[in-house]
C-alpha cells in the first residue's frame, strides 16, 4: 500500500459543478495534511492545510479531513476551466521529518 | 503580493560540478524555506526544512553532504547540488513561508523552479 494514494484521474467535471478530490494515507498518526495545486510546467501552490477533523473551508475549497478513516478530500465548488490542474495530497508523517506526497490527481473542468 | 524569486530557472552542467541554486523572498522575511525535487510525471519530494540561522532538516533518504543547504539570511537560502550527476537531474523547487501573527498569514508561497540537467 503507498503511503499516500490519490486517483490519478483525469476527473472531468462540468463548469459549475462540485469537483470531489479524494486522498487516503497510511500513517496513523499524521497530524498535518496539505492540498497543493500544479499546473502543467509550473510549481506547486499550497492552497489548503487542516490539521484537525472536520471541514476547512476557505473561498470555493473545503478540505476535509477524517483520521479516524484516513482520509483527507477537497472539493472545489463552482469549478472552473482556470481549475484544471493537477492536484497533490501531501501528509506529514508523526516520528520524523518527513512529508509524503500524493501522485496527484489531474482534474479537467469543462466549459 | 508576496514573490519568491529562484534563479536559475534552468541550468545545464557537466559531470562532476556543482550547481548553486539561490530562492529569494522578495518582499517578505522568511524564517523557514523548503526545498523540493520532481521527477518529469512524478510528484513532488520535500527534500529539507531550511531554518534561517541554523542548519537545515533534511528528510529521510536525503544526502545532506549532496544537497548542501544555506539559509544565511531571512530574504536567501541556496540550495548546492555537489558533484552532480546525470540521475540529480530533476526540477528543484524552492518555498517560503509567510507568517504573521498579528495579521494571521501562515502562507507558503513556491518559486517558479530549476531544471537541472547534468550531462
């Protein structure tokens, strides 16, 4: 099982709708989940973090976070063309210095 | 808004040289920048925790006499590959943090990377 397991997609949804990006991990004890977003050619943005269970919403993107299943997922209201990118989960491992990253999830929002 | 500057976007070297990669916040102070590597159709890999004025945290598996970072100054952190060879040949990406207390900022902001390609 890797460490950190995303979809790799393509998720295709239309413009307006509610894209749903699902990520589970294996490390127990994490304690620090990211969502990065990564257009074609170009570096990584962090658009969320959460830390603790339940929803984090900020602007059109809610993470959510459930430790007790391992499970951390963003969704992205009202998509839009400017969405479609890839996007990665990223997992701080508990007892070292090491974060994992998602293979990620490339989305296309249709116009 | 706040830019993180890296430079060179793209550098080709020879077997065996070193290749000094610098990530500059420009308009803000940066207690702690990250380092990044990606692989062409691979995800990204956090590689060390740069902390201004001390030494860096590498990750596990990272060689920290490879990867030689300083972070000497709250606006500069470099990043020197040793003695490069063909299989470091990646995308490097720096990161900086952001925060503020008293406005409530903890962002992380990305440089636009380095390509690295050793012959």
């Amino acid at each position: 099982q890797k460490e950190v397991e995303q979809n790799s997609g393509p998720l295709s949804v239309p413009e307006g709708a509610i894209a749903s990006l699902n990520c589970t991990y294996s490390d127990r004890g994490s304690q620090s989940f990211f969502w990065y977003r990564q257009y074609s050619g170009k570096s990584p943005e962090l658009i969320m973090s959460i830390y603790s269970n339940g929803d984090k919403e900020d602007g059109r993107f809610t993470a959510q976070l459930n430790k007790a299943s391992q499970y951390v997922s963003l969704l992205i209201r009202d998509s839009q063309p400017s969405d479609s990118a890839t996007y990665l989960c990223a997992v701080r491992q508990t007892g070292g210095f090491k974060t994992i990253f998602g293979a990620g999830t490339r989305l296309f929002v249709k116009a | 808004g706040a830019v993180v500057s890296q430079h060179p976007s793209r550098v080709i070297c020879k077997s065996g040289t070193s290749v000094k990669i610098e990530c500059r916040s420009l308009d803000f102070q940066a207690t702690t920048m990250f380092w990044y590597r990606q692989f062409p159709k691979q995800s990204l890999m956090l590689m060390a925790t740069s902390n201004e004025g001390s030494k860096a945290t590498y990750e596990q598996g990272v060689e920290k006499d490879k990867f030689l970072i300083n972070h000497a100054s709250l606006t500069l952190s470099t990043l020197t590959v040793t003695s490069a060879h063909p299989e470091d040949s990646s995308f490097y990406i720096c990161s900086a943090r952001e925060v503020s207390a008293s406005l409530g900022k903890n962002i992380q902001y990305f440089g636009a990377g380095t390509r690295l390609s050793v012959l």
